[in-house]
C-alpha cells in the first residue's frame, strides 16, 4: 500500500539551463505540498515554467537551491541506489505517450520494462504484473492487448498504458505532465475519470500539470497559477474560476470553456 507523507517543498531557483556562467530562473521560489489521495493542479500558460517544475521534481532538470522532500528526505541530496529507491516512488505521465513508449516494444514489454531495470520482479513475474496493470488501467482483457506494439493503439489507449507502466512501480506521487491535452474531449473525460479511480483506489497524491484552468479547476482540489516562474495565485479551482486575482489567471478563465467538477 501507499502510504501518505507530505511531498515536495521545491525552491528558490530551478533553472532550465546554463549560459555561460549564467543559470537560466526558468522557476523561482515555487513551493508545493502535496498529502495521500490530493490533487494539486499546477496552471499556466506555455513558457510559465510548470513542465520545468514538473522535471525538475523528477530529476530531470537542473536544480540550484531549495529541496525535493519526500517522506521527509531531500532528493536532491540523494545519490546512488538510495536515490533510485526514493525516486521509484514519484512516476511520470507525458502528454505525448507515442514519445516514452519504444515504438518497436509490445505494450506488455513495456509496461514489464520498469520492473525489470529496478530489479524488482523476475520475468514472469513482471509479465504477470504487467497484465494486471493493463487490466487496471481498462485494457482488458490484458492478453488482448500486451502483444501489440503502440502504434496499433488509439490515443486513449496508448495513454492508459503510460499510466500503466508508470504505476507499475508503486508511487506514492503520479505527476501528469499535459497528459491529457492531446485527446478528444471524450476520451480526456475518461482518462480524468480513470485518474481519479486509481487515485482513491491507491491512495496516490496527483501534480496535474495543465494550461486549462477549467479542467484544472474541476478536476483539482487545489491550484496554483504560475507566471514567469513564479506563484501568482493559488486556491481552490472553484475559487479561481469565480474570482480570479492575477491577470494571467484571468486570461486563462477567458481561455477557458466551463466544465463540470469531475466527481
């Protein structure tokens, strides 16, 4: 089971890059904290810096400054086999499945995949876990599916196996990085709705990264709202939508079609 710790406390300064001698703020001074079954929604507009603060609480981007804290031990201070324990438990859903799936790799290969770089599970092992993962996610019957290669998947499909195989490890903290942004409205609610079913189910704290507040606002029980790397407006999504603050949240409610809280 997941258990419930208060994750991550991330600042001041995470940049994208170096000039020179020169670090690039791409985000500044961001704080989140995230407990068992929440779901933070991280809004903003593309350039904001909410796909870099989602790399960079996963390791992949630079940090300079702050901390990653989970379970009360700072990531960033980690190194080696401790490092690649700790970070098992913080999993990561891209909005382009096509591009973190091996095109030539059968789903069910795929999904295995973790397992067996981790070391955590024999062959047929992870071939049995994958299955019930595949199962999880709505693609049953599993058999019906492992064999085949993600190309002969629709888009919702294929998505749900990226969350397959990024559950397959267990995490406390699932981030989605615009992981539903590419699919049709039908098949965004269905993969929203499957979220929150193997949230409650597993007890698994959600950073939902987006530049739709609506959806953020009706998915999310909290939301923050970055500009230029930085916080400018966090509450509730009822409360963002209703009566926005900041300037950029009140472009994004503009930009925005009103839907129904998801439940």
């Amino acid at each position: 089971q997941l258990q419930a710790h208060p994750i991550p406390r991330l600042g001041p300064a995470l940049p994208e890059g170096e000039r020179g001698q020169r670090w690039l703020k791409a985000v500044d001074g961001v704080s989140l904290e995230l407990r068992e079954g929440e779901t933070v929604g991280v809004v903003g507009a593309s350039g904001c810096g909410k796909s870099t603060f989602c790399r960079a609480l996963m390791g992949l981007a630079p940090v300079r400054g702050g901390a990653v804290r989970l379970q009360g031990r700072d990531l960033l201070q980690l190194r080696g086999p401790e490092l690649r324990r700790q970070r098992r438990r913080l999993q990561m859903v891209f909005q382009d499945p096509l591009a973190c799936l091996n095109p030539v790799m059968t789903v069910g290969a795929a999904v295995a995949d973790p397992l067996r770089i981790h070391g955590l599970a024999s062959r047929p092992e992870a071939r049995a876990r994958a299955r019930a993962g595949l199962e999880a996610v709505g693609l049953s019957p599993a058999e019906a599916f492992e064999n085949r290669l993600p190309r002969q998947l629709s888009g919702g499909q294929q998505q749900r196996v990226a969350i397959a195989r990024a559950l397959v490890l267990e995490p406390s903290v699932l981030l989605c990085d615009e992981s539903v942004s590419m699919l049709d409205a039908e098949v965004q609610a269905e993969v929203l709705a499957l979220l929150r079913a193997l949230q409650q189910r597993l007890g698994l704290g959600l950073i939902f990264i987006t530049h739709d507040l609506a959806l953020a606002g009706g998915f999310c029980q909290r939301v923050i709202v970055l500009d230029g790397g930085r916080i400018v407006e966090e509450g509730p999504g009822d409360q963002l939508l209703a009566a926005p603050q900041a300037a950029i949240t009140r472009q994004l409610v503009a930009a925005s079609p009103r839907l129904p809280a998801l439940t």
